[in-house]
C-alpha cells in the first residue's frame, strides 16, 4: 500500500496519561486510538495486526478440529442467574432495557455455549465435541491502565470442549497446550512464555495459564529451573516444590498472562442439565473445557517484548507489511526506481508498504519507519543508485547493506 | 467438510413463536440459534455465510478506496452529549459501570470517528477520505420478531466519508451507489432491489435507501414505472410525482430496508468542530457522508427472497458451500465412490459439504439437502453407479439428471 494514501499519521508527542509500552508505541505510530481507559479503535495498521493474529489463531483451531460460530454479547440475566454469576461476577456489565428487562454484556460465555450444546448433544456419538468463538468481550476493569493488556471490551477466542469423560478431556486438554504454544511461537512470543500452573477449580487442582515475562506484566511468576515449568503465585505461597518435577529451585519473573485454560469438569453442565447418553444407555453429565486467549493482549504482549527505543520491531507473522520501501529525495531516478520495485514487489504478492510521501524529509521517513516497525526496510535514494543498489535493513540489525536489485529475491520471496 | 463431524443438526420442529420465513428456516436448517428475540448465535454454516457476506462487502469498499478499522461498542457519555443524541435517540442502550461512569453501546459510530479523524485531517490534502469497519451494533428494538431482519445485536459495515465541499460529496456518494449494486448483485439480491428516497435531514433533502422487495418487508415502497427509482412512504405522502423523472405511474412493493446512505453535510463535523485549511488557508468544516449495510439482515433477506417449501435456496456466492455430496446406500462401492469424489473435489478446492452419515437414510439425506440449500447437489447410490454416473442436480431446477464422472468439471471447476 503507499503509505501517501494511508490516512492515519504518526504523532510526535502522545498524552503523559499513557503509563504502558504498548499504548505509547502504538499510538504514536498510529496503529489505535483510546477513546476511553480500556477501550480502543483500531487503525488500519493496528487492524490488519490483529486480523493477522485472529488468523493465525484460526487456523490452530481448525487443526485441533474445533469448529467456529459466533455468539452474542447481549444475554439474559436468567442464564446467569442459572450459575449464580448475576450476583458473584464484580466485572459483569449489566443494563436494563425500555421493558425493564435486564441483560449482561457477556464478559465469557459458558452461559450461552452450554444451554446451546443441549440442542445438539444427545448421545456418546455427539462427543467429543470442539466450539470455539473469536468474539468481543465486555468486563468492568478498575484497573485499565496497561494499554491492550487490559482492556474493558477486548475481543477474545474461546473454546470449549465436550466430553463423554475426564480421560478424553485430559488427552484433548493436552492438545490444546501444545497448540496454544504453536500459537505463541508464530506471533513470536514463543521463548518467553511459560505454562504455569494456576488455581483450580471445584473440579480439578490446578487450572494453567501461558504467562510471558515481561517488566509490563502485573503478575509474578515461579519458573522452576529444573522442568522449565512455571507456578503462579498463589500456588508457590501453598507449596514449596515444583508440582510437575518437585524441584525446589525457582527463578521469580514479572509476566502478563496470555492464555488460559481450564478444565471444567461437571460445573457447567450440572447447572444447565448438559447430559448425554452412554453406550449402556446411561444419562451421564458432559464433561467440560474452555480455553482463552485475549487478542487485544496478545497485540500489546508482542509489542512490549519486541520494541526497542526507536519504536515496534514486529515479528515476521504479525507484522502489518513485510517490507517497507522508502524513496528519499526527490530526484526523478530515485522516484522511477522507487516505483519500480514497488509494482514488482506486488506482482511476487509481497507485503510491502510504500513511502511514497513527497512532504516528508528523508530523516523524518527513517524514524518514522522504525517506529513502525516493519521487518524489512529497502530504501532507494541518489546514494543507492549510485552503488547500483538498493539498501536494506532488517528491522532487528544496526546495520544496512546495498544490494543488488537482482538479489532482492534471497530475500523476499 | 464432513456432514458426519458437524455438531449441528437439523431440526424436525421448531417453536411456533418464529414468525419470520428467514428465522424459521436458518433455525431448522442449524445454521442460527436464537438467545432472545432478536439477539441469535451464528452456528457454523451459518457462520460461513455471514463471512462470506463479509468478504464481499470488504472487496467492494476497498475498490473504493476505503480504509478499514474498527471501533469500539463502548462510549462515553460526553461524546453523545455533543450531539444531543443521548437525550434523543430511543434505542440507544445506556449502561452504568461500577464507578457510576454512564456508557452508551453504540447503535451507529458518527460519534466516534468524527472526533477520531479530528486527530488525522488539517488541510485540504488530507480530503477526500473514506473509513469504514465491519463490526458490532446494538439498539434497543422493540418488535424484534423478524428474525435476523431487525436485531438488537447485529453486525453492520459502516464506511464515512469525509469532503472539502458538497460536490466532492456528491461524486463520491455516486460512485457508493453504484458500489451497493454491485455487492446486491453478487449477494444475489439485485434484481428486487431498488434505490428509494427517502427522508433527508437538515442538510440534504432526500437520503437514499435500497429495498429490497419481499412479503416479510416492514417498509412500503412506491417504484416509478417510468424510471424505476423508488420513494418511501413518507416521500410519497409529500410529492405525487417521481422526484428523479416526475413520472406518476407507480407500483407499491412490500419492502425491507437492506442499505442506507445519507448526506451528513456538517452536522457532525460541526458538533466536534472537524475542520480543514484549503489551499488559500481559510479553516472550513469537512463534509461528511455515511452509508450503512447490516449484515444480519442482508442475511435474513438473502434468505426471505430465496427460498421454497423444502427450504433455502443459497445463491451462489454466498452459500455455505458450493456442492452438497451425498452417498445414499451403504454398499461397499458407493461409499469408496463417494470418498474418491469427496477428495477429488477437495483437490480442485470445491467447496463441498460431504454427507457421509451412516445414521441417516436416504429419504432423510434428501430432505436435509433440500433444507440446507446448497447450489449443486451431487448424489451416489447403486442406483448411479449402475447408470455409470453421478446424480446432479442444481438446488434452483426440479430435475436431477445423470452425469458422467469425467464430466465433473464442466460444472464445478
């Protein structure tokens, strides 16, 4: 895309109010907006990020066999009062309508999937069963100062799982870590998070979050030196010992929770009277999973374990464009050539923004192309051309080359 | 995709409440399942129908020129204060959060983009300007029995556009027009589809509306026999004549709303004082348009204008999948003959839901096919395999006739 045509801009000075990396950058480089504490517009940049994350995500999805439906923010109060969370839930949004009926704006949605699984589940052959959801959420968060790591409407995935019983949701509850970290692995976060073990539930001892380090995160985290595996607070204060290897040894680390799941058990569909029948013709409760992970998050999670004091160094699958191509000066060799690899770039269906801007200065397009943040930075001016070249720059390295145009193709498709 | 692994299944009976044709048939077929009145979840297929809705209507407002973003459903007060529609607008839901902080979901986003563009226009070179999202709506609706045909949570495309002067204005609301037609034609929906005028605000004297003709329409539009442009009810009341040919020969259509667009003029940029520099550096207010497609709806009407008594009849771009595959019997070499085409179809990447159930008869298999909808309908059996072909029969045509597997490709690929 030409960058000319892009309305959004890059800001000089941002609001002192904003406390957070991950805000800061991205408003700068105008990737969102805040309209509220806890509630942002994306941008066209900012967009295409996070549609990049949700198919990313999607895709992980459709390969552990989940299918994708879409569930509705507006609930009645009847179903949540069904699990008592109408009264329990602090974070809940409630209105009341013109008749005086009132809603929940649905912060998760066990109350809306189980009463929905009813319909379809009758049987053991109805199970096991995989939904999940990319959708907004809606929770009153007091404390939304972290930018996108926590926000008052957020849009999350949610999957939930059905099982005819606790062995078959233990080996899909498997599944799922190992997509979660093939997930965190392409959005390039893959190195800094951790499993930990959590607080349970009525149903099972520990629930497991992926929490990846980060001087921005708001919790602390044990990671045992031994196993590599991690325990949330509120475990280590219980126990001393590593619950997976026992090993004693742990290194405390600041990190952001991105991902959390959960095994269910009976909880849900005990409240709903989910049943099914088994082989023997016996009505047995479905056994339960669910498994979040907050797309907002997620976006400000990359960005503050990839930024550096020039701005974003996004990762390769994430990033809105691959390359970003800068002519500087104004010198009609610079522009044809300019334009030149720019439709070439498009014939191979490169990703490629294009700073084809003629009311900025050449230093103004360098910073503002490493606020930005794109993996890959070409640039032709008068000195390139004169050493028969173009200069590229990857976005993680100090220095540039000149390249041959011939050689772009090593690195770009 | 597999019949047999999708959680969903028909329906045999559903509640009487349904009035609506588009509800009762999306509920029966599985494909949407009702929360409350008029708030309802997309099941799978019924999910992929409304992405693919969503693509064409991406493509087509990108050939605008338009840039994508996405807003947020929650909003300060203030906001809605400066335009006085917190006072004014009826089916606006208005919540209170914890910190007694009064928040509207918005219903439209005139309110947010205004004051978010304020941040990106300052001269003349930054108009024209055209920002459009696909994303959430909420409005407190009180007869919400027409299924997906009036919600009060519904997904709607909104673009704005954003002028020096009136004319710039006016070639750009031109050029959306004709945008709409393109994205009815490839919905399938064209041909009932009619531009009206409607009532205009302050600024315009008309607005515009496309409706499209069908029994379950709320609306009564007037087409002009002469020039077949149509006018709405209270434009009919007001003027016996055409307002484009002055023609008096008119027929009324029972109609339902699937687009509008407006002339916002300075109404908004007025409000949040969004103004620009022209070339002789004079500070003017921008020009504002907004134009509206809800998706849900169109969903609804794709459905209410395409349909017969055994079910929904999918036109082709929108339909879940292109081919419904069915092996009828349970003979050795009709399943091995259905698996072959199944995958012979997958490597041309034709779209195809295979009913592979086991569980299911023949008869049964039928009538589900006929309710779904699908465009093309492909049938193994002993039957064809003796014929030494495969049942085809379009969803739109009464007959089904045998054709030769080599043949295939004529009609799919």
């Amino acid at each position: 895309m030409r960058q000319s045509l892009l309305f959004t801009k890059t800001k000089k000075e941002i609001s002192k109010e904003e406390e957070s990396v991950n805000a800061r950058l991205l408003i700068k480089a105008g990737f969102i907006d805040k309209i509220m504490a806890g509630v942002f517009t994306f941008l066209p940049l900012g967009l295409i990020v996070l549609k990049k994350i949700e198919n990313i995500i999607r895709q992980e999805m459709n390969k552990l066999g989940a299918q994708e439906i879409l569930m509705p923010a507006l609930q009645p109060k009847e179903i949540w009062q069904k699990t008592n969370r109408w009264q329990i839930m602090d974070d809940l949004y409630k209105l009341k309508d013109r008749q005086g009926r009132e809603i929940a704006l649905g912060p998760t949605h066990e109350e809306v999937i189980t009463p929905l699984m009813k319909k379809f589940i009758s049987t053991y052959r109805d199970l096991p069963c995989f939904v999940y959801q990319i959708q907004n959420k809606f929770r009153q968060e007091l404390r939304a100062k972290a930018g996108l790591l926590r926000g008052k409407e957020f849009i999350m995935k949610d999957l939930y799982s059905f099982h005819a019983d606790e062995e078959d949701l233990d080996k899909f509850y498997q599944k799922v870590i190992e997509s979660y970290f093939k997930i965190f692995e392409r959005l390039g976060i893959r190195e800094k998070t951790f499993l930990t073990y959590a607080a349970g539930g009525s149903f099972s001892k520990y629930s497991h979050e992926f929490q990846t380090i980060t001087p921005a995160g708001e919790d602390t985290i044990y990671i045992c030196q031994k196993c590599q595996l991690a325990i949330n607070k509120e475990i280590k204060e219980e126990t001393p010992s590593c619950p997976n290897c026992q090993g004693t040894d742990f290194s405390q680390e600041r990190a952001i929770e991105v991902g959390n799941i959960f095994k269910l058990g009976k909880k849900f569909s005990q409240s709903f009277d989910l049943s099914f029948f088994d082989r023997e013709g016996n009505k047995k409760l479905v056994v339960m999973g669910c498994y979040g992970i907050g797309l907002n998050r997620l976006l400000g999670t990359i960005v503050e374990v990839n930024y550096d004091e020039k701005g974003i160094v996004w990762p390769k699958e994430v990033a809105p464009f691959l390359v970003h191509l800068l002519v500087l000066g104004k010198e009609k060799e610079v522009l044809a050539k300019g334009e030149e690899i720019y439709q070439k770039l498009k014939e191979k269906k490169v990703e490629v923004l294009y700073d084809d801007r003629k009311d900025k200065s050449s230093g103004e397009k360098l910073v503002e192309s490493d606020l930005l943040g794109l993996p890959l930075r070409l640039v032709v001016s008068k000195r390139t051309l004169e050493k028969k070249g173009i200069g590229l720059k990857l976005r993680r390295e100090k220095e540039e080359k000149i390249i041959a145009e011939k050689d772009l193709a090593k690195y770009l498709f």
